[in-house]
C-alpha cells in the first residue's frame, strides 16, 4: 500500500510544456466556475429557509439544483467533446450569469426550483468545461490537475466570503448579485483561453454547431456508461458517490444547522472559505505524496476523513474566542472543517487525473461528465434524505444516518480495489 506507484510518475521539468499563457486562463476559469457549487451551498438553503421553511422543502429546493445536470451534463460533455469545452462552457456561463441575478426578483417556491434547475446546468457546464479542457489540452497530467485544484480552493476562500458578507451586511439580493459577478468573472477566464495556439487546436473541434446537436444522443450516453467497464473509472465514479455523502450534508444542512446555533452567515462563508485555503495547500503536494502511497488508496483515505468530519458536526459546540480586529472564532467547527478542507485538497486532483488518464483525449468531456452526473445525482438525494429524516425524526440523526451510509459504502469499495487485480502494484 504504501508503495510509490507505477500509475503516478514524478512530475518533471519535461512535463512543463504548455506556455503559461495557455494554462493560466485555464486555471483561472477553475478559481470561479468551480465555486459557484460552493456559494449557492450557503446562500441557497439561508434563502429556501426564509421562503419555503419547512425542512422537506428546504430539501427539495436544494436538490432541484441538481436535476438538469443529473439528466444532461453527459450530454453537455458529449458536446464539449464535438465542438469544444471553451465554447459550450462560454454559453452556460453567460446563462448562469442571468439567472443567478434573477433569483431575488422571484422569491416563491416554484420560480426557485425552476431557477435552481437552470442554474444548476449552467454552473455544472461551467466547472465540467474547465476540467475537460485540462483534460483536453494539458493531456490530464497530475500536475496540471492539482494547480487547477489549487486555484479551485483559492477561489473556495475568496468566493464564499464574500458572498456571505455580502449577504450578512446588505441582504440576500447583495448575495445573489455577489454570485452573479463570480459567474461572469469565469465567463471572462473562459474567454481569454487562447484558441490560436497549437496546443489550444485540439480542443477548438473544426464541426459547424447546428441546433439539431442541442438535441441528446443515446449512443452518447452509452459510450458514456461502457467507460464505467474500466477499473479505474469505475472507482471514481464509487468514490465520488461516497464523498458526496459529506458534500451533501455541507451543502445543504450543514449551514442552516450552524445558523441556528447562532453562527452569522458572513463566519460559516469565512470558515467555508478557509478550508478551501487549506485544499489548496494539499492540492499541489498531491504528486509528492503519490510516490509513496498509491493514488488509489490516498483517494478512499482522503474521502472517508472528508465523510467523518461533515457527520460529527452535530456533536461539535459553537464555542469561539473573540479576538481584537479578529471577531469571533469558533475553534472547535472551525477545526474540523479546516480537517475536511485539507483531506478534500487531494481527493479532488486524484479523481480527476485517475479518470482522465483512464480515457482517450476525445473523450475527456464524457469522462467529467459522468463524474459530474454522479455528483450532482447524490448531492440531489442527500438533501431530500436529510430533509425527510429531520422532519420525521431530527436533524442531528440526519447527519448521523447519511456519513455513517457513506463510511459503509467507502469500505465495501476499500474491499473491492483490495481484491481487485487492476489495482496491484504491477498492473498496467
């Protein structure tokens, strides 16, 4: 196990063959379109609780976000795959833009859902457009991989933040508006990616679009899901199932729970932002560490640590000290939660280069997409699975019964990769 491993070579100075001119709009495009899956995780529960109230709903509000991807993110990297990642994430982008600044003229529950299922498309088109383009154009090395993660969790920092800030000091349209300025910023990241330079031409697909492709293929889909046939993948997609049993929680519960503890809107975004710091600083050991415990094993470890420290958090007090200039720190969530961001800093990188590397480049749009599907899949269940558990029993079980789920299915996986050959030092 910990055995330097043959599927991840060191990084080198050969590897660096990408002018900075081109990775830099990349990474960047990452820093915004990534987070917008984090913003709404605090704003929108705060905002369904204020319109709809009761946890059921709440629920469903949360888990509308995720429907459109669930049904059409393979579809949208199909179309990557053909026409380009910069170009369909540029037009996702451009609607995500507008319909995050339209959610405060519209504070019903039927408007919300439909919002939050637009919404959701664009924001997913947008982080699936710049993973395929690593994919795509930087060759889906792990070195690429984790400075894109990096940049992810810089922008986890800034991006909720400031729009807890935003909405804690000027109200929630502030922190819609907040959201909507974040969306555009990866619009103008998206745009600058140069699309004349050699290693750019591959992605730039030569196909004409036609409005027939806006239509979905089922042979699409299929060879989509016959990826699911090699090893690796199939462990990606296992463990992103699992993870997003804690993701889940923080995405929804997580915020209204620290709410009502008395924790502000502004201090969850900056806890939530700091974690994110704290992926950073992981995210670009992920090539060190990989020599001495194989990439598989480092991702369920990371994963089952990620799980633990969302479901212990009912058992954690709201206690802080307050320091001049500083306000208040709550030490003990603040810890814990800076334990998840240091453990989801290298589960992310290891996701995305083991699958990317598994597939071919004209692939590499499927291959996050189908990671994707089954994120946002689990992340739409995990909200109505708590919201029914805390209106017919508590929301404490709630966070119990969901991570002890997770940690179940992360060993049965753990068994799996143990017995599996493609998984021994001497395959591949």
């Amino acid at each position: 196990m910990f055995n330097p491993s043959p599927m991840s070579p060191a990084p080198s100075r050969t590897e660096e063959i990408f002018p900075w001119r081109l990775q830099l709009p990349i990474y960047a495009s990452g820093f915004f379109n990534g987070n917008v899956y984090f913003l709404t995780g605090i704003l929108m529960p705060l905002w369904a609780a204020i319109v709809v109230k009761e946890p059921f709903l709440i629920g469903v509000v949360v888990a509308a976000r995720q429907v459109m991807p669930v049904l059409f993110a393979i579809h949208g990297g199909a179309l990557m795959d053909r026409f380009g990642a910069r170009r369909v994430m540029l037009i996702f982008s451009a609607i995500g833009i507008v319909t995050m600044a339209a959610f405060p003229f519209f504070p019903f529950l039927t408007a919300i859902i439909a919002l939050q299922m637009l919404s959701g498309m664009a924001e997913s088109m947008g982080w699936v457009g710049s993973q395929a383009l690593v994919g795509k154009v930087l060759k889906g090395r792990p070195v690429y991989a984790g400075r894109l993660s990096f940049a992810l969790r810089l922008g986890g920092f800034l991006g909720p933040w400031l729009a807890g800030l935003a909405w804690h000091h000027y109200g929630p349209a502030a922190g819609f508006y907040t959201m909507a300025a974040w969306v555009a910023g990866g619009w103008i990241a998206g745009w600058l990616v140069p699309v004349t330079s050699d290693a750019a031409a591959d992605d730039e697909v030569r196909d004409a679009f036609r409005w027939q492709e806006l239509v979905p293929r089922l042979s699409d889909y299929v060879a989509t899901f016959r990826m699911l046939a090699i090893p690796a993948v199939a462990l990606v997609i296992a463990v992103t199932l699992m993870r997003q049993t804690g993701s889940g929680i923080q995405q929804s519960f997580y915020p209204i729970w620290l709410h009502d503890l008395g924790v502000t809107a502004g201090d969850i975004g900056f806890m939530v932002g700091c974690s994110h710091i704290l992926s950073a600083s992981t995210s670009l050991s992920v090539g060190y560490l990989t020599r001495w415990i194989r990439e598989h094993w480092l991702l369920i470890l990371t994963i089952g640590l990620s799980i633990v420290t969302m479901a212990v958090t009912p058992m954690l007090g709201a206690d802080f000290i307050e320091l001049p200039g500083m306000g208040k720190i709550y030490f003990i969530l603040f810890g814990v939660i800076a334990l998840r961001g240091l453990s989801q800093g290298l589960n992310m990188p290891l996701m995305m280069s083991i699958g990317m590397q598994a597939v071919s480049g004209g692939d590499q749009g499927k291959i996050v997409a189908l990671r994707i599907t089954t994120n946002r899949a689990t992340t739409a269940i995990i909200p109505l699975i708590m919201g029914a558990i805390a209106q017919w029993s508590s929301l404490e079980a709630a966070f119990y019964i969901v991570g002890g789920l997770g940690l179940v299915g992360l060993s049965a996986t753990a068994l799996w990769v143990g017995k599996s050959p493609a998984f021994r030092k001497d395959a591949g």
